[in-house]
C-alpha cells in the first residue's frame, strides 16, 4: 500500500487507488444529495410523527377503555341497589337513556327561553 504523499507503485495499484476514491466521492456526494433534499426529510419527518400519533392514540383509546370499565364496575357494584338497576339497565339499553336526556335537554332550553322572554332571571 502507499500512503498519500507517495504515487501509486503501479497500474494496478492505480487503478485500485481510482476505485477508492470513486466509492470514497461517490458516498460523499449521497450525503450531500441526503442532506440537501429538504422535502425528503420533511416526508420521513412527517412519517415518524405519523407513526408516532398513531401509537398514542392506540394507548390513549386503551387507556379510555380501561377507564370506561372501571367506571362501569364502580357504577354497578357500589351505591344503592335502586340506583344500580338503573344504571344497570341504561348500559343495557343506551338509545331510550339518550332520547330522555335529549327530551330533558330541550325542556331545559325551553324554560331557559321562557324564563328570559318574560323578564325571570
């Protein structure tokens, strides 16, 4: 081998000193194209975030699932058996819970407006 104050000890080791060098300028200027492309960078940028919200939300949904269950034991096993049954029975049937909550919420409206067309605060 030669170092590089000293020339090449003949045509092969010329040649295989051109090849290096080659390889050497060719990974330099891949760098440098890697670098330069900002849009590329942007687009993996934008790939890892995308992975990365998707994961938390993967955890956040699990997270709210096991507080929803939680929460459903608590309803169910604690406080008077009357109002157990009740909450029992609007987990098992949801859509007339939420047509009397809706009924209430507009009865509420109403008398909101009444109230403040006759001058009742």
């Amino acid at each position: 081998m030669t170092d590089a104050t000293s020339g090449a000890k003949g045509p092969d080791e010329l040649r295989q000193q051109i090849e290096r060098t080659r390889s050497e300028l060719g990974n330099t200027v891949e760098e440098l194209a890697g670098k330069a492309d900002v849009k590329g960078r942007a687009r993996a940028r934008a790939a890892d975030l995308r992975d990365k919200a998707g994961a938390m939300t993967v955890q956040l949904r699990s997270s709210a699932a096991q507080a929803g269950h939680s929460v459903h034991d608590r309803a169910t096993h604690a406080g008077p058996r009357p109002v157990r049954t009740v909450v029992e029975a609007g987990m098992r049937h949801p859509k007339p819970v939420l047509v009397a909550s809706a009924a209430g919420a507009v009865v509420a409206v109403g008398v909101l407006r009444w109230r403040h067309a006759h001058g009742h605060r």
